[in-house]
C-alpha cells in the first residue's frame, strides 16, 4: 500500500472515500467535508489546513484519514489551552498540531476509514498521520471524538486517552412521542407539554424541511440566524450560505431544517443531519425570542423525526445539563491523543488519568437525574 497526503479533499475520489464511511454518516461523508473547502470554512483564515491521509493499493482507496493541520484550537470542543500554555511557558511551540475531527463538530463517527477488520490499513493510518507529524515539527496528534472502537484501538498502542460528557436521547422502539413521554416521571413529562404547548399558543408555525424542500429563501433566512448567533456570543461564525446549500444539494435526503415562523415571518431555525441511525443537532438561531422554542426546534422536533423514522438515537451537540429533563442521557466522549515530546509525554499522561477520574465522578451524578421511571433508566 501506499499513503499520500492530500492538501484538498478532491483529490480524493469521492465515491471511494465514500464507500468507506459507515452508517451513510454524512458528517464524514466527501460531500461535507468538501463543501467546507470549497466555501473557505477551513483553510488559512481559520487555521485549518487540509492534511488528508489516504492510502492506496494500486489505484483504489483503501483507507483514509480525514486530517488538518492547526494552528488554534478554535472549533475542536475538546480544549487543551493547559497544554498549549505548559509548551509555550517552557519555551517550545504549540502550534502546528494535527488535529483528525470533523470541524466544528463535536459529533461521534469514524476518524479513520476502512473496512472492517482491516488491521494493517488502521495501524498504516496512525504511522502516517505520526510520521507526518515529526516531519513538520507538530506538537502531537489529536483525533478526536472517535467511535467506541477506533478510541479503543488507539488506546491499545499507546495513544493518550481524554473523556468527556454529552448528553443524547435514545430511541427505546417508541411508537410516537405519548410513548417517549409517558417513559418519564409524571414532574418532566408535564414539563415538557407544557413547553411545547407554550410554543404552539404563540401562534409559531413549524415547518420541517429537507434538502429538497428547502428553498434559497429559507437558506438565507437560517444563515442570517446562524450567523447573528456567533455575534452575539462573540464567536466566529464559520458556516456560510454557499456551504449550507451546497451540502443541501448534494445530499438532500440527510438535512433536517426545521424553520419557525410567526405572523408571515421567519423568525427562527434549527439545522439537524441524520444517518442511517443517528440525528445530529448542530445549528440554532433566531431574530425574535419566542418562549420555549429553542427546546421545539433543536430537541423535541428531533426526537419526533427520530421516532418515525426508526433512528436509533439523537446527538445534539456539546455540553448541556439542561438536557437532561428533557430526555437526554449523560453519554461518554472520548479524544485520543499521540505526544510529540518524549518530557511532556508522561505529564500528559498523569493529566488525562486525573481527567478521567473527575469525569467519570460527574457521568456519574448526571446519571442520578435521570428523568426516566426507574423501570425505565
């Protein structure tokens, strides 16, 4: 086999890139990443340099890496600004590192491509993202939130392990949204009819749009929410119009736009991608606050899509204890991490162990807020 390094994502053959993605995930899929170089979401600007590894047994594709070079850490939802500042204190760069995610996207899925079984091109992977790392001088290399068993592979030779909580919803074979509610205690499934009642009593309109059914005009109006987000919280609003539909086009059947709109006016919205068994919330906006809307749009308008169409569980994105009673579980996330410093390496080491310690203790309240009936948790 031979590996390459790829500074654009097409020079990657899209359809065998593809056909190692697994569960049709679309947030790995060549179409999205592709789409964020084609619309300047990565790149210079952003620090987030294309470093794709792909490894060849004559001309076909036989694993991949989706990989980046950085020089920040903005957008990774796994920080690392302690170790940033014990490299920078002790006269040594941070910066480059490579960084093996999906950007801006806390999200669980394959990091490293192949099918299934394929020891040799997985091992093929980490040498090459580690060789290039010497080679540029980086600090280390980071992937992360890797599936279950690509982290447990990547612990299996050597590679530093940090954990971390989200919060996800399950989809326990409901027949409708009565059923996941009448799962709760009597307390949170009031709560949350009550929310949504609260919504429809403001006269919001839903509409739930896919990449078919959602215009140019629906596009510009969530951009426009998207965008007045980031500035109001003072971050940086990498997503653009031309990437939203661009990736709408290109795979209409794993959008889930949910607009809300109020006296002929769109005034809010919500963007989800889905799998084959997996919804994943990532983007919400709005230009006029409506009470309890946030919750319709981002989670109970995604745990209804869920239920009908037999998805088995709902990610919606980093941090969140608010979650909880609304039906989501405090759920595990791993990052796994290769040192490019024989000193820091074992510092390093002793961190994550500490790490995982203090989150493991946290997991394990969350869990003790469970909504759920007890013959349910």
């Amino acid at each position: 086999m031979k590996a390459e390094i790829h500074t654009s994502i097409d020079e990657i053959e899209p359809q065998q890139w593809n056909r190692l993605v697994d569960d049709n995930n679309p947030l790995i899929r060549h179409e999205f990443l592709a789409a964020m170089e084609h619309h300047s979401c990565v790149g210079e600007r952003f620090g987030w340099l294309p470093r794709h590894i792909a490894l060849y047994d004559a001309d076909e594709l036989v694993a991949a890496m989706p990989l980046y070079e950085k020089h920040n850490s903005y957008g990774e939802f796994v920080f690392d600004h302690q170790w940033e500042s014990a490299w920078e204190s002790s006269g040594r760069n941070y910066f480059p590192k490579l960084v093996s995610a999906v950007p801006y996207t806390p999200a669980t899925g394959q990091r490293m491509l192949f099918h299934s079984g394929d020891q040799e091109s997985q091992r093929m992977l980490t040498d090459t993202a580690v060789a290039l790392a010497v080679s540029i001088n980086a600090s280390g290399v980071h992937i992360l939130f890797p599936t279950e068993n690509q982290q447990q592979q990547l612990d299996s030779i050597g590679w530093l392990s940090r954990h971390d909580v989200q919060f996800h919803w399950h989809n326990h074979a409901y027949a409708d949204f009565d059923d996941f509610l009448s799962r709760l205690t009597a307390r949170k499934r009031k709560m949350i009819r009550k929310e949504r009642e609260t919504v429809v009593k403001s006269g919001v309109n839903l509409r739930q749009l896919d990449g078919h059914s959602a215009s140019h005009a629906d596009w510009q109006a969530f951009t426009r929410f998207y965008e007045k987000t980031f500035d109001e919280k003072w971050g940086l609003a990498t997503f653009n119009l031309g990437f939203f539909e661009e990736v709408a086009q290109k795979m209409p059947d794993n959008i889930i736009l949910v607009l809300a709109d109020l006296d002929g006016e769109c005034i809010a919205g919500s963007l989800m991608y889905c799998s084959n068994t997996t919804l994943y919330g990532r983007h919400w906006g709005c230009s006029q606050q409506v009470d309890m809307l946030h919750f319709e749009a981002c989670y109970y308008q995604g745990i209804e899509f869920c239920i009908r169409r037999g998805l088995t569980s709902f990610e919606p994105g980093a941090q969140g204890e608010h979650k909880i009673p609304r039906g989501f579980l405090p759920v595990a996330t791993t990052s796994a991490h290769w040192i490019n410093d024989d000193e820091f390496r074992e510092p390093v080491r002793q961190w994550t162990l500490h790490e995982q310690a203090a989150v493991a203790a946290y997991h394990d309240e969350l869990r003790l807020r469970s909504p759920y009936r007890e013959e349910n948790s």
